[in-house]
C-alpha cells in the first residue's frame, strides 16, 4: 500500500519506499493528511489523472538514452504484466488490505 520510489541511472540505483498512496487511504486518513503543508494541493493535482478504479496508485517509466530499441523494450515490458488469472488473483488477496491507523 506504500508506494515505492525505484531509480536508476548509470551503476547507481536506489529504492525507498514512500508515503501510502492516496487511494488505499480512509476518508479521516485523507482529511489528516491534508493537513500537512502542499498535501492538499498534491492531492488536487492527482485527481486530474485519478483512474476509477486504482486512484492514483500506477507505474510511471521514464527510458533516457540514445538509439534505444522501443519495440524490444516495449515486448519486454509487455512480458512482465501478469495474466488475467494472475490479477484476479492478486485483486481478492489485496482486496482487504488497509492502511494501518496511526
């Protein structure tokens, strides 16, 4: 439920995990978070690409190079989505999952 920062570039990579996404948090949750200074305003530009069913909870890719070839890159990507049953499956195992109260 947290959402996860992974880069890379060149031998360096890292990994953090970050704040919760908005979408798994409650009403009350979202209402104190909102406190925070710039979270509203963060939260009011997430709903401009807010998906109905997942909120703001997606995967961004940025490639940066020369001569990259995108067909490969794309297959490759493509291999890595889960089949039909395979989300399903993990839809009902995530399903009553929640953000813990502080």
């Amino acid at each position: 439920l947290h959402k996860h920062r992974w880069q890379s570039a060149g031998r360096c990579i890292s990994c953090c995990s970050e704040d919760y996404w908005w979408h798994h948090l409650s009403e009350e949750q979202r209402r104190f978070r909102c406190g925070n200074p710039g979270a509203e305003t963060e939260y009011r530009e997430l709903q401009k690409k807010w998906h109905v069913d997942w909120g703001d909870c997606r995967l961004e890719l940025v490639f940066i190079g020369a001569e990259m070839d995108q067909k490969t890159i794309v297959e490759l990507l493509e291999n890595c989505l889960l089949t039909t049953s395979e989300f399903e499956e993990f839809k009902e195992k995530t399903s009553r999952m929640k953000v813990p109260r502080s």
